[in-house]
C-alpha cells in the first residue's frame, strides 16, 4: 500500500512539474486532494487509526514503563558489591543512606 501510495504522488508531483499547464493544473490536483482529504470516509477512517494509535501507545508505555523499573530492579540486584572498594552498594547510593566516594583530591585524602 505505501509503495502504491508513493508512486501515486510520485507521478502526480512528476506530472505537475513537467506540463505546460504548470500553476493551473497543479492549483486543480491540490483542489481534488483537498476534496479528497475533507471527504467524511477519509476523515472517519482518519480517526480510527488515530484513536487505534494513541491506544497502541498508551498500552505500549504501560509495558516499556514496566520492563524499565524490571530492568532497574534488577541491575541494583546485582550491583550488591562492593563500589570501588568503600563499603557502599548501589542500593545504598539510590536509597540516599551512602555518602559517594571522596575524589583524589577532596580534603579527605589531605593527610
């Protein structure tokens, strides 16, 4: 269907550009693809796959917001060790009970 779609407006486009008629014909297809976009079919159909769409997206954000925390859980489970050698996990880190590790050149290192 799209590749039918394609070469429709491809040839339409080519026909405009390529005849005499140039601005008259080219207002007259636009008039007959106005006609055709304001038809009621077209715009009932039009406003099926829209509300199929948004529901679609809204099921499809439902499970990618799941798999999301899923993957969240899961990645804080297994970062049980150690970080870099001061004691703190990364559940410790996102539950805010861990200071970060001090950089090489905090006061902390200052003898």
């Amino acid at each position: 269907m799209k590749g039918k779609l394609a070469f429709v407006l491809g040839a339409g486009v080519g026909y405009v550009l390529g005849t005499r008629a140039g601005r008259a014909q080219f207002e007259k297809i636009k008039g007959w693809a106005s006609d055709a976009w304001h038809d009621p079919r077209v715009q009932s159909t039009v406003d099926d796959l829209e509300s199929k769409a948004a529901g679609f997206a809204k099921d499809q954000g439902t499970v990618l917001k799941d798999k999301a925390v899923g993957a969240v859980k899961s990645a804080v489970g297994k970062g049980s060790g150690d970080d870099a050698g001061t004691g703190a996990t990364g559940a410790d880190f996102a539950a805010g009970t861990s200071a970060p590790p001090a950089s090489p050149g905090s006061p902390a290192d200052r003898p």
